[in-house]
C-alpha cells in the first residue's frame, strides 16, 4: 500500500536516499511534492537525489525551485 500523506512519503524517501536506493527515493519526494509542491526540503532532497543518479539537469531544476 502506498502512503498518501507528505511527511510518510517524505520518511520514506529519506530511508531510500540514506540506502543508495536514489531512484525509490525520488519517487516518493515525487509524490510528496504533488502532495505540497511549495516544500524547498523536498526539491532540495529530490535535487541531489536526481544528481547522484546523473540526471543533473532535473537535480539543476530542483535547487531553482
């Protein structure tokens, strides 16, 4: 069952980006910004997220948000 509220899915996401498991992790930060899309925490975690998997320009668009 997938969570719906931010700060599980925010949670979540944090386990998978301390794992190395970088890509679950950008889709629950994902999730949780589709949720409440105005938190810089998570575009920033999303961001290096998204640098570690070598899509730099997303991770660039990120740090802009």
């Amino acid at each position: 069952m997938a969570p719906s509220d931010v700060g599980t899915l925010a949670t979540r996401g944090y386990v998978f980006r301390k794992l190395g498991e970088y890509d679950k992790a950008v889709e629950d930060y994902t999730a949780a910004l589709r949720l409440s899309p105005g938190q810089v925490r998570l575009h920033n975690n999303r961001g290096y997220c998204l640098a570690k998997l070598g899509r730099y320009e997303e991770a660039v668009a990120d740090y802009d948000s």
